[in-house]
C-alpha cells in the first residue's frame, strides 16, 4: 500500500513553463454545481475552478475522443481542477470534520481512533503547501478528478465516489474481486483514454489524473516538472 507519508515525488524539481490556464470547453461535461464551492470553499474572487493548463485541456479533449470511438455516447465527467491551496486547506479541514461526526461518541473521544481518521485524511490530500517547491498538484493547472457517464449522462459505477477514504479508492482495488468487475473495467476504461494522451495516475485514485506536475515527472522519468502552483489562477 503506498504510504501517503512519503510522497517521492515532491522532491522533483520544478521549471514552471509560464503556459496559462485555460477554461474547459463548455460541452464537456461536469459536476454542477462543482463540489467544493457548494461547500463553501474559498475560490479567490470567484475565479473559475474549471480550468487546467492549455496542454492539460487539450490532452483532455484526446483522451475524450480516445474513449468515444471505443464506447460511443459515453464522456468524461470532471469533478475538480484547478483548485488554491486555500481551498486544499478547506477542503482538508472539512474531511477531517465529516469523517469525525460519523463516528460514535466513544469513538469520538478515543484519541487513538481520532489519530486513525486523521491519517486516512491526510493519506487522500495532498499537504496545502504554499512552499513553491511542493505545490499541491491541483494548485499547478496539472491535475484533474475526472469519472465517467454513459450515453444517458449518468455516471458509470465505479466501485467509490471520488475523494473516498480508504483502499476502495486505490484503482485496483476491484480487480479480481467477482462483485466488482464493472466498477473495474470502467476503472480500467477512464486509465487506458488518460494514460493514451500522456496522463499519469495517481499511485492511490482512480479518479485523479496529471500531466506535467511532479507526479508526472516522477512517474515519467522527467529532470523536472513544468507546471508549478498557480497562486490565484492568472
């Protein structure tokens, strides 16, 4: 099982090329309302979370045509993209929160218990690093959650909702599992249109994809990154 502790690839370097965000293409289709700001999260002066660096959209937009010509009318469905490290900060904090309440009262003052939940928290999200060196990955434009519909618009089973604690979101996690076979092989379909166009998969997310982050480079065999953190999505 990786270790969310040890992220190796936060140590990669990176050379941010300067490309822009650009906004997603309004016929692909997403989540609406998006998920974080419903909650409530703190998008800087209402700026567009549905965006990603020019390269990124256009590889989106492949991968998009890669998976229709195997299984017309189906498409991607984006769940999250750029998204500030404020709002990784509250988005970290309101895991935290939601998992703390459905636990029982015994439960919830057992520290140990306590220590648990906030593990598998921080074992999902990324550190809200503000250092320059150690962006959290959608704050660069890089990183995308994406699932999958079908020709009505509905999602596909995928075995977990995405941002789900624990190992059921790790992308194999159904694999050889006879009741999980459809949430499998539509895992199996997302990975193979993504990693087509060039994405990399997140070690333990089957919804989260990248190009050109540090987990891209990583995974890659890169020198560098070419996407750092874009502060305030300029």
């Amino acid at each position: 099982m990786p270790d969310a502790t040890k992220r190796p690839w936060r140590a990669m370097a990176i050379n941010d090329c300067g490309e822009p965000l650009a906004p997603l293409p309004e016929d692909l289709p997403r989540v609406m309302p998006h998920p974080y700001a419903r909650l409530g999260a703190p998008y800087p002066g209402g700026r567009d979370p549905w965006r990603l660096r020019l390269a990124v959209v256009m590889r989106l937009l492949r991968a998009r045509t890669i998976l229709q010509a195997a299984h017309p009318g189906w498409d991607l469905q984006i769940f999250d993209a750029w998204r500030p490290i404020a709002v990784q900060i509250f988005m970290i904090d309101h895991s935290l929160q939601t998992e703390l309440a459905r636990g029982s009262p015994s439960q919830r003052a057992d520290p140990a218990w306590r220590c648990q939940v906030e593990q598998q928290v921080c074992h999902l999200w990324a550190i809200p690093s503000r250092d320059p060196r150690t962006p959290p990955p959608h704050s660069t434009g890089a990183a995308v959650d994406l699932t999958l519909v079908d020709h009505t618009g509905e999602p596909v089973p995928m075995g977990s909702p995405i941002d789900a604690l624990g190992s059921e979101s790790y992308p194999d996690h159904f694999a050889g599992d006879p009741h999980g076979v459809t949430a499998h092989r539509n895992r199996l379909r997302l990975r193979r249109a993504m990693v087509t166009v060039g994405f990399v998969m997140h070690p333990w997310e089957w919804w989260h994809f990248s190009f050109g982050d540090q987990l891209w480079a990583w995974q890659t065999g890169q020198v560098e990154a070419c996407y750092g953190a874009v502060a305030d999505g300029g």
